[in-house]
C-alpha cells in the first residue's frame, strides 16, 4: 500500500508539473520573453515545483534530511545526468549570457549554501536572506529580458501579435493549468514525502539518501522532460537554461522557502557539508569550462557527466551498505578519475583561451 501512495503520488507530481509548465510557458510568451530568459525563470521555477512542495514538506513535518538531500541531489542530478542525457541526444549550443552571468552565479550559491551550512542548520534568516536572492535574481532577469525583446515581441498564440496579450481567448485556460498544477503537486508531495519516509524506515536505509537519490531523481523528471524534449525539438536555450535555472531557483527558492517554514529551522548534517554539497560545488564548477569552450556542450561532455552521475550513485550506494570495496572505490575516484578530469578541463578552456587569441 506505501508503495501504490508512493507511485500514485508521483504520478500527480509529473501531471501537475506538466500542467504547470504548459500553461506558465505560455503566459510568459504572452509578456515577450526571450526563450532563454522563459526557461531560466518560468520553466525552472515550474519544473522546480515538485521540489519545492517536497521540501517544504519534508521540513514542515520535521524530516530535515529528506529536504536539504532533495535541494542537493537534484541540483547533482540536473546537470550530470539531465544534462548529460540531453548532450547525449544533441550537442546543445549554450548562450554566452548564460555562461557570463547565470552559470558563475549558480557556482556562487552553492558556495553560499555550504557556508550558510556550517553551522548544522539552516536558519529562518538563512531562508530569508535566500529568498530575498531569488527575488533579485527575478527582477533582475525579466527586467533585462523585457528590454532586449521590447523591440520585438513574442507572437501570440494563432500567429497574433498585438499590445494587449491578456485580452486573448487562451489566457484563462492557461491559468486553469498553472491553478490546477499547483493542486495536484501539493497533494502528490504530501503522499511522496510520508510513503518515502516509511519505505526508509522499513528498508533501513536513512532519509539522507533516501531524499539524495529516490526523491531527488523523482522530483527532478518535469526538469528531465523538459530539457530532453527541448533538445529534441531544437530548443537548446530552454533545454540548457532550464537546468541552471532550476538549480539556482532549488538554491534559493526550496531551500530559502524551506527554512522559513520548517518549525526550527533545517537541520544539516555533518554527511552533506563534509561530501554532498561539496560534491554539488565540484559538478557546478565543471560546468564552468564545459560550457565556456565553443559554447557548446558535446556528446562526450555529455557522456562524461553522466558517467559521473553513475559513479556517485554507486557510492552512496556502497556507503549506505558500508561495502567493503568503498575504500578502494574512493582511492580510485580521488586520486585518478578526479585530477585526470580537472586537468582535463582546465586543458579544454586554456586551449579555448588560446584558439580566441589567435583568431583576433
């Protein structure tokens, strides 16, 4: 029966994200956003849902754990294994604004997140001072996109363009969707989160990798969606800017929202600030030279974050059941796979820097 509300659940959290995406990308066109700017704001905050209404949850009903591991292991997900598996699909092209401004701030956020967390906890003001982030970070997006675009609006739905979107016939439908989205996530995350917290109990297994990879990898499935078919329709700015927008929104948003809420605050445990989020920081650092060279994320790229994404669910797999090949495990990432890849990396943008210089 846990298992069937577990399922269930689930189920109306991908509806409701559908639905909200649908009719949130929809309303967002009407005000003459940029694709870009429509999949860093509207698309992220609408695919991040499910991750918000889980860990708000989660804290609210005192599962600390479950709530910071759902913010961390979604934002691992997002990039190794969503965008991997885009990547593998079709190279995708990434915007210079993206890799200018949006990218180096989601590496500063994960920073501040760890920093913030050292303490054990994440504080109400610490939820508060994120969730002021978010605001700015909005403003600051839809007002330098209305700008850029001012000259040229987007086209109403049926080929229409004209200066009063809001008159259209579609708006009250795509209200509906967001409306009825946002109810079938509140009711799909309250079965997900209590069936989660049972099959850990039952299977022995702790809430932090419980909401490190299961819920991490459920909630994340509108950001895989939507980004696998943006890539396959050629959206490769919505594809590639939904990711790091959900990750900045789960950032500041889910994990601000969260503190507020939760009755004491969030609770971090030594597990996460020793390894996860430092673990998060490492794969938001990688994106730094991946997208920096020829603004273009490659199919070995792409294979070489989702083997990343495998080998770290197999060691929180191994952790979990105190393996005995977790020692050698760890030697072998640490002191081979890690540096040949930073150098690797660190190879790929200097050669980049270099081929720039010479063209000019």
């Amino acid at each position: 029966m846990t298992f069937f509300i577990f399922v269930l659940g689930l189920f109306l959290m991908i509806i409701g994200a559908e639905a909200l995406v649908r009719g949130a990308s929809r309303l967002a066109s009407f005000l003459g956003l940029s694709p870009l700017v429509i999949g860093l704001t509207v698309v992220a905050l609408a695919t991040s849902s499910p991750e918000l209404a889980v860990s708000v949850k989660a804290a609210i009903s005192g599962q600390g754990s479950v709530a910071v591991g759902n913010v961390v292991g979604s934002n691992i997900f997002n990039v190794l294994f969503i965008l991997g598996l885009s990547a593998l699909i079709l190279p995708l092209a990434v915007s210079h604004r993206l890799v200018r401004f949006n990218v180096p701030l989601m590496v500063i956020l994960s920073v501040a997140v760890l920093l913030l967390s050292l303490d054990g906890m994440i504080s109400r003001l610490d939820g508060c001072l994120l969730m002021t982030g978010l605001v700015v970070y909005l403003w600051f997006l839809v007002s330098c996109g209305r700008r850029k675009n001012i000259d040229e609006p987007a086209p109403l739905p049926g080929g229409r363009n004209g200066s009063r979107p809001w008159l259209t016939s579609g708006w009250p439908k795509d209200t509906g969707l967001v409306l009825g989205g946002l109810v079938l996530l509140v009711l799909g995350s309250h079965w997900l989160v209590d069936s989660v917290v049972s099959i850990a109990h039952y299977m022995g297994v702790s809430e932090l990798i419980i909401g490190l990879t299961v819920v991490a990898a459920a909630t994340s499935l509108p950001e895989a969606a939507t980004s696998i078919v943006a890539a396959f329709r050629g959206e490769r700015d919505i594809a590639v800017g939904n990711i790091i927008g959900s990750n900045i929104f789960n950032l500041l948003g889910v994990l601000g929202l969260a503190g507020i809420t939760a009755p004491a605050g969030i609770a971090v445990s030594s597990a996460v600030i020793g390894f996860d989020l430092p673990v998060m920081i490492a794969v938001a650092l990688a994106c730094l030279p991946v997208f920096f060279t020829n603004g273009l994320v490659s199919r070995p790229e792409g294979a070489l974050f989702f083997g990343y994404y495998l080998a770290y669910i197999l060691y929180l797999l191994q952790a979990a059941s105190h393996h005995d090949a977790l020692l050698r495990f760890n030697a072998l990432m640490l002191y081979a796979v890690l540096p040949l890849t930073a150098i690797t990396l660190v190879l790929m943008a200097l050669r980049h820097v270099y081929s720039r210089r010479r063209t000019r």
